[in-house]
C-alpha cells in the first residue's frame, strides 16, 4: 500500500476512534442514568455492547495501519 494512502487511512480511523470514544461515553452515562432512575435499559444496553464491539473494531483497524506503517 502506497505510505501516503495509510496515513490518510490512519487520520480517518484515529478520528472515527475519538468519536466513537465519544459516543460511547454517552451512551454509557445515558445508561447509568437510566439504571439510577429505574427505567428500562435493555435496549440502550443491547446498542451499547454494539457501539463497543464496533469500537474494539476501529481500534483493532488502527493498529493494523500503524503496524503497515512501521514496515
């Protein structure tokens, strides 16, 4: 892969990670919130393991570019 097109890959997906980064946080408060205010959060459980599963994918991705780039 050309050096130029990874470090484009790399600011994209390092921007992605800090959204993500994020994201999650507030939903982990939303569900905090919910869970002390006794409502139902089945749901926004269910979406917070998703958004952490496509997390731990960014970051896995992320790694794979820095160790291309480090060749």
């Amino acid at each position: 892969m050309d050096y130029n097109h990874l470090q484009d890959e790399l600011r994209r997906i390092e921007n992605d990670v800090v959204v993500g980064e994020r994201r999650l946080a507030e939903l982990e408060a939303t569900v905090a919130e919910m869970k002390r205010e006794k409502l139902d959060f089945t749901e926004r459980e269910v979406e917070l393991e998703a958004m952490r599963e496509s997390q731990r994918l960014r970051q896995q991705e992320r790694l794979r570019i820095l160790s291309l780039l480090q060749r």
